[in-house]
C-alpha cells in the first residue's frame, strides 16, 4: 500500500467523536529547544579525471551546502526558532553508493542511464548496513557525536528519505532498521536521503514524510476526537466542509496527490492550528494562494509553519510535535 492509500485509509477508517469540547491541557510539559547534530555526508564522485571535474558539477545539479543552509533556515523558521540544526562534520566521498546487490555504478555506467542510453540497475536500494558500518554510524551516535546523518546524492543513489535505525526504531516511511547484530541497545536516530538534483522542497518533503510517520505512532491506538493527528490532516476530499490543514501531498483542497496549485476554494480550519491547543473549530474560505499557489518550498513551509509547538500536554501527548519528530520519543 503507497502512502497515499494508507493516510487516507487512515482519515476514512477513524471512528468519530465529540470534537467541539474544549482540550483539556495540562501544564507539565514545557517548551524545549533543539540542536540536533548532523553528520552530512555527500556522495560525488570525480567522473571526468582529467579535468578532475565531479558528478554535481558535470550535471549542473545544486550546491548541496546552499540546499542545507535552506532548509536549516526553513526548519528554524517554522518551528518557531526552536529547531536549529548543526552540521558537525561534511564528508565527501568520492564513490557511488553501494547497493544492496553488491553493485555499484562508476561514470560511465551512470552517465550511460542518466543520457537513456542504459537502464538503471535494479535493485535500485543503497546497502544500509554498509553504509552503517562504514561510516561507523552507531559508533558515532553512542558517543554523542551525532544525532541524526544526512546523505546526499543524486536519481538512482537508492536512499530511503528517511529511515529510522536503533533497537526500538519503527516505520519512518520506510522500513526500520533494527539489525539486532548492529542495533542492541542503540537509540533511535535517523538517517535522512535528499538529492542534489532537487531542491529545498522535496527536503522539506522528506521531512514531512518523517513527522507523518513519527505523529501516527505517537496517535496510535487512539481513536476520534481522541485523535488529534488525524484532525490535523484531513483535507476536503475526504472530509467534505470539515478540512484542516492536510498531509505533504494532499493542501486542504487537492484532489490528488501533489495537487498544491488548486484554486478551487474550500472551507478549512487550517488556520486554527496556529493557536492549538486552545482550537476554536473557527474556518476560512482558502485557496491555493494561501500556502503558495502551486510552489512545493512553500506549501510545505505553510505546513510546518501550523505543526503545533505548544508547551503543555493533551491526555498525555505533548503539545509539542515538533519534540516528537526531534527526539522519536514515540
């Protein structure tokens, strides 16, 4: 089942319940802030030695330390400045990734797929547990160097855009990576996979995905009004007049997936997530142009920007998300 499929089934399936009574909020937990150390690893390989030219810089793709500094002044934007990450170490290696298969493109097999004259290799998965080991992951979280790794690469590099790895990690939209010969009593982190080739958004995106998966475990097992998740990214199509801020694919009024440029207006209380957990119910008339007419970077800030970052708690669920998505403490 995609993603897609599965939020909705997620949206559609819940069990209703009395939504127009007050939260009942708690005082007990307050605000935090965080300064997650990243490990950002780049993959470009040299594909022209003569000249010493490499991969990013043969295909005119983008800088990935502009991207970083983007997305890092993105993230601290819309979590309130409370979320300010730090790059404590770049490494840029000189290889393609390796696969799970054992292969690895080199130049001419890679610039032979990306001009169509080859097909790309499948399976096209990066080989995780190498790249654990190689860069000695673990190692570096367990001495609290690190707290979460950034890869960058390129289309067919095989990364996950996000997956959780430790002893108790769960589904990050992907697959957990919990190799007991690896993992035993190793705490969550994750490892995030962005490309050169794309922009700000789709990092953006990667994240999105990331609180999705992380909000839907901390929500699990509750059900309707209890439910405070599913609330937040209904959308129209599935709750007709009763939308609220919607999911990464999906703006209060698309149809389909990646549908951010819709100006079909519709009633919405996305707006109302701006002052949780004190929710009025109260809605608008929105259309497209309020989260950026069809532009991926800011639909996805807009998003963020309504990502509850309260202090307090609800039936034992922190106000906060955003400490949720940092820590995994699910």
């Amino acid at each position: 089942m995609n993603i897609s499929s599965w939020l909705n089934n997620l949206i559609s399936n819940v069990v209703s319940g009395d939504e127009t009574a007050p939260l009942q909020v708690s005082d007990d937990a307050p605000l935090q802030s965080f300064a997650p150390r990243v490990l950002l690893v780049i993959y470009d390989p040299v594909v022209d030695p003569v000249r010493g030219t490499r991969l990013r810089e043969y295909m005119n793709w983008n800088d990935p330390d502009e991207l970083c500094r983007g997305y890092i002044a993105d993230v601290a934007e819309c979590s309130g400045g409370r979320v300010n990450y730090r790059i404590v170490e770049r490494i840029v290696l000189d290889e393609f990734p390796l696969k799970e298969d054992g292969f690895r493109y080199d130049a001419k097999t890679y610039l032979r797929v990306m001009s169509g004259q080859a097909s790309a290799h499948q399976p096209d998965m990066l080989d995780y547990k190498y790249v654990i080991k190689d860069l000695n992951l673990i190692g570096r979280v367990m001495m609290e160097e690190i707290d979460e790794v950034w890869l960058f690469a390129f289309p067919y590099g095989g990364f996950y855009e996000s997956r959780m790895v430790g002893e108790n990690a769960f589904w990050c939209n992907s697959p957990e990576f919990a190799d007991p010969e690896l993992c035993g009593g190793v705490p969550k982190f994750v490892i995030m996979g962005f490309s050169y080739e794309r922009g700000v958004g789709e990092m953006l995106e990667n994240l999105g995905h990331r609180t999705e998966s992380v909000m839907t475990k901390v929500y699990e097992g509750r059900f309707g009004a209890a439910n405070l998740y599913e609330r937040f990214i209904r959308y129209d199509q599935n709750h007709p007049g009763r939308s609220q801020v919607g999911w990464m694919h999906y703006a209060p009024n698309s149809t389909r997936d990646y549908e951010w440029g819709n100006p079909t207006p519709v009633r919405s209380a996305c707006d109302d997530w701006l002052n949780f957990p004190y929710l009025t119910g109260q809605q608008q008339w929105v259309t497209c142009n309020h989260w950026g007419n069809g532009d991926i970077r800011e639909h996805h800030k807009w998003w963020f920007h309504r990502l509850p970052k309260a202090p307090g708690s609800v039936a034992g669920i922190r106000c906060d998300w955003w400490s949720y998505v940092m820590w995994m403490d699910a």
